[in-house]
C-alpha cells in the first residue's frame, strides 16, 4: 500500500462552531459542508482537496484529552505552509488568537506549535527546500533550536517555496 499523503483529519471537539471559527478564523481554512452544532467540514487555504479537517462536536462535556500523559493517542497534526513569508503571517494569527504555544527550528524544518479550543495541539510548518539542504544543516536535523523566524527570512526570503525536493515534488 503506497500512501502517497494524508488525506484528512477528523477531530472530536466539544463545541463545533466555536473550533470551525478558530480554524477559518485563524488558519484560513473553508468551510465546504457544515451541519450546525453538530459537524464541519473544512478545506485548507491551498487545497483542492474535498476536506482536509473534519470536526465533530461531542459536547461542552468532554474532559480534555490524556492522549500522551495518560492514554494513547494522536500527538499533533501538522500543516506545511509554502513560503516562510505566510509562517510568519500565521505566527502573528495565532499569536493574537492567544493560541501559540511555541516555535523550533529544526535545521531541515521551521515550525509553529499551537492549540486549538479543545486544547488540541497542531503544528504549522515550513520545509526546507531539498537544494537547500547541506550536509551540515543534515547534521542538525536531530537537534531542536528556537525559532529566528526574522533570521530565517533573513537567510532564506521571505517567498521562497518550501519542501521542494522534499514534500513537494520538484
């Protein structure tokens, strides 16, 4: 079974409305079917997919997921962003969302950390591009640094395409 990507993510949540609205809202996403107060279906800002997230809501209720203290379970999902430009658009979003939570570099990728209403953790990413990559920066892939968003523009542009070579066919 070849999987070439993933396709969608569906996520339990406890109040529809309010996560579809942080998800439009602060990452851009579509909403492409929507049943209210019950579920959302939304495309990415980039995406010709039918859906990337789905949404569905379990009630005000629900405790909060143990999913890696206490349980089993999903960690984070992450979205590739193209260009280092719309990574620092999106940190400034979340950051007025009082969503971020953190931001690494990790040599071959530069990434946002954040959470949603639920509390529930996502990452937002860009990659570097295949050329780009030495075998120094190679070495460092192991490694987590903090993120020089500003420095990373800096040396690489602002509209430079990620994940070339890498995510991305080239």
């Amino acid at each position: 079974m070849p999987v070439q990507r993933l396709n969608h993510a569906v996520l339990f949540v406890r109040d529809v409305d309010r996560s579809a609205t942080f998800y439009r809202d602060v990452l851009g996403f579509r909403v492409k079917v929507e049943m209210p107060g019950r579920a959302v279906f939304l495309q990415a800002e980039g995406s010709t997919n039918d859906h990337d997230l789905g949404l569905f809501a379990v009630g005000e209720q629900a405790g909060p997921s143990g999913a890696g203290r206490s349980t089993v379970g999903l960690y984070h999902l992450a979205w590739e962003v193209d260009t280092l430009g719309e990574l620092a658009r999106i940190r400034g979003a979340l950051a007025e969302a009082g969503a971020l939570t953190g931001a690494s570099d990790h040599a071959t990728t530069k990434a946002l950390y954040a959470q949603d209403p639920d509390g529930i953790e996502f990452e937002v990413s860009w990659l570097l591009p295949a050329d780009l990559i030495t075998p120094e920066i190679e070495a460092l892939g192991a490694t987590t640094r903090a993120l020089d968003l500003a420095g990373e523009i800096a040396r690489y542009g602002a509209d430079t395409r990620g994940g070339i070579g890498v995510s991305v066919p080239a």
